[in-house]
C-alpha cells in the first residue's frame, strides 16, 4: 500500500526539483491512507480524526521535500528508511514535527555512523535545534578531538554565533589557542560577507561581540603569536590590546647554568609601603628551556610560590633574587615595557639598586602568570 493511490484518500503535495542542475521546484503528490497514518502518529491522528480534522483530501505540505516525506511513509508503512546525507535532516524534521520515536532513533543511530571532522558542525547545529542530547555530546567529543581538522572545514563557517561562543569557551579542544583565534578570524570574515559588511576591524570586532573575544584564551599564547595574528587582525581594541591588568603570580623564572644547583631567595613587595606579597627560600636544578621567539635555548629554573599572588594594576612592586652557586647566565638588550597577551609589564630600576643588575642586563627571563 505504500506510495499506491489504491484504496487511497489522502494526498499530501510536496515541492520536488525538477531538474538536479537547477533550484526550479515543482509539486508531486504522494497517495496515502488516513487509517495507517493515524494509528502511526498522534499529529496525523489529530489531522484526520481530532475535533478540527481536515476535511480536504489533498493536503498541502511546504516546510518538507518529496523524498523525505517519501521515506517518512516509507517507515510507517514499512517500518524501513533509506536514509542518506541528504535526506536525513529533512526525516528527522518530520520525525520530530510528526512524533515518531523510532524513526528518529532511527535517524540519530544513522547520524552517528556518518559522523565525521567534515559533517560534525552541519549534525550539531540540527541536533542543537531538535533536542538530541546524545548526539549533541558525540558531536562536540569530534570536535574536542579532532579541532584543529574541524575548524577549518566549510560547515565550521557557517555555524551561528550563540554556537561560536559555545566551542571558544570548551577547554577541552585539542588546537593551540593561535589557530583558535584564526578560525575565529576567519569565521568573522565570513560572516560579513554574508551579511554584506566591509570586512574591517571594526565589523569583525562587532560581529564577534565581546562573549566570544573574551573567552580566547590569549596569556596562553607566544608573545610572538599575539604580537604576529593578534594585534595584525585588530579584533582587540586599543584597550583591551594595551591597558594593564591585574594578574596571579605565580613565580618567577631564574638564570642558571647547565647542570647546576643554587640557593635561591625570591622576595616580592609592594613598592608604596613595601609590604611583602611572597617570599620563597629553596635550592633548585638549572634546566634547558626553549627561546619562543626564535631558535636557541638557555638554562634557567623556575621558584614557585607557595601560594599564587595577586597583583594590582598601575602598581610598582619590587621584585628581588638572592642566588648563591657557580657563575650564571643572564640576559641583555632589556626593554621598559613589554606587551604580553592581554597585559602591558612596565620595569624600571629599584631606587637602591646595586648597578650589577638593571633594566638592561638581569637574572629574570620570565615571569609565571595568568590574568586575573
């Protein structure tokens, strides 16, 4: 009886394309029964029997495409779907508006077999929208996995902004935090030429909204990565690119020597009544660590507080290392300031200082923090 006028007394008329090489759609009518439809589904039991039946036996339907109502009866009748990429979306739609659990356990089992890095976006923005919690969580273990493969597909693209702001907030995506923000980057690209929008730095910076900008993570970057993708992009305002912030200290990073030990005092105040913001007494290993900028290394070792320190922006500390053990390294060319993502450091010599370190040449090649 499926998709057969005989002993029919319905229609459903459905828009089809006529012509696979253009967007020209016609309409085509599929035969069904009311009986095997109503007894199928509550929506189609309401259509033909409830108190406001339908009284027409051609029935119209232009939120659905022929095929997929075709595999919709398909399953009524024969308890079967030959579902496809193409189709899936569309059954499941109509799965859902018509109430019909098993087709659509049907579809999301199907979903989930031709789940991949190039499809994942396309399946969780329609998962989102029905509801399919299960397949929203093996959606978003693909993209955690597979992120960097993920965000530069063309699905990527096309996402909304509310699920935009969903992946750059996930802590758990396998990408470096640069190739993040480029995928966001070009997501903003994008989306102003959909929306016919000049393409500047003031569009994108709109477009993206603070949500999302405010939650890449960019202390996590190289300085030479923030300093290269994300200062030349301009999505950062002025601001946001310059001010100082408060921070968390956490320690501080020692010049040593290859294969030695040295006592070690690390002391931390606040310069306007020179109280103490943390203390550290230890002996530790010099270790080789790798230069960000360019090629090389250097030996050094790192003091850890205790406890993470907060420090106040537009405010002078003084920081100050006692160190005992064989001759070490120690670093020239020293600047005042220094922009480091989403933080501006300004140094200056301590009223005292002894002349064997400075600005210039000094023990401290690095600075362990986070924003505040």
């Amino acid at each position: 009886m499926f998709n057969n006028e005989l002993l029919s007394d319905v229609s459903f008329v459905v828009p089809v394309q006529l012509d696979e090489n253009s967007n020209k759609k016609g309409r085509k009518a599929i035969p069904a029964h009311k009986f095997v439809l109503a007894i199928s589904s509550p929506v189609f039991f309401a259509m033909f029997y409830g108190d406001i039946a339908e009284k027409s036996d051609s029935i119209m339907l232009p939120d659905c495409e022929y095929e997929s109502l075709l595999e919709l009866f398909r399953f009524v009748y024969c308890d079967e779907a030959r579902l496809t990429p193409h189709n899936v979306m569309q059954v499941l739609y109509l799965a859902k508006k018509y109430i019909l659990p098993s087709l659509v356990e049907r579809c999301n089992e199907y979903l989930l077999e031709v789940l991949n890095v190039s499809n994942v976006f396309c399946v969780l923005s329609h998962a989102l929208n029905y509801g399919e919690k299960k397949l929203v969580s093996h959606c978003w273990k693909v993209i955690d996995k597979e992120a960097e493969e993920a965000l530069k597909t063309e699905g990527f693209e096309t996402i909304d902004r509310s699920l935009l702001e969903e992946l750059v907030k996930r802590d758990s995506l396998n990408i470096r935090e640069v190739d993040l923000f480029r995928a966001v980057n070009t997501w903003a690209l994008e989306e102003c030429k959909r929306l016919d929008m000049t393409a500047n730095c003031a569009s994108k910076r709109s477009i993206l909204g603070d949500k999302v900008v405010n939650a890449i993570r960019f202390p996590v970057m190289k300085r030479n990565e923030f300093s290269n993708f994300v200062l030349d992009c301009n999505i950062l305002t002025s601001h946001e690119a310059t001010i100082n912030r408060d921070i968390v200290l956490y320690g501080i990073c020692l010049f040593g020597s290859e294969n030695w030990k040295y006592q070690a005092t690390v002391t931390v105040r606040k310069a306007s009544n020179g109280l103490f913001k943390a203390t550290k007494i230890g002996r530790y290993s010099s270790l080789p660590m790798e230069l960000e900028e360019e090629e090389g290394s250097f030996y050094a070792f790192d003091i850890l507080f205790d406890k993470p320190v907060s420090l106040e922006k537009s405010t002078w500390y003084y920081v100050k290392a006692s160190m005992s053990g064989p001759i070490i390294w120690q670093g020239k060319g020293g600047v005042n300031s220094i922009q480091c993502p989403g933080v501006q450091f300004s140094f200056k010599d301590h009223p005292k200082n002894n002349k064997r370190t400075n600005i210039a040449e000094g023990q401290f090649p690095q600075f362990l923090f986070s924003l505040e």
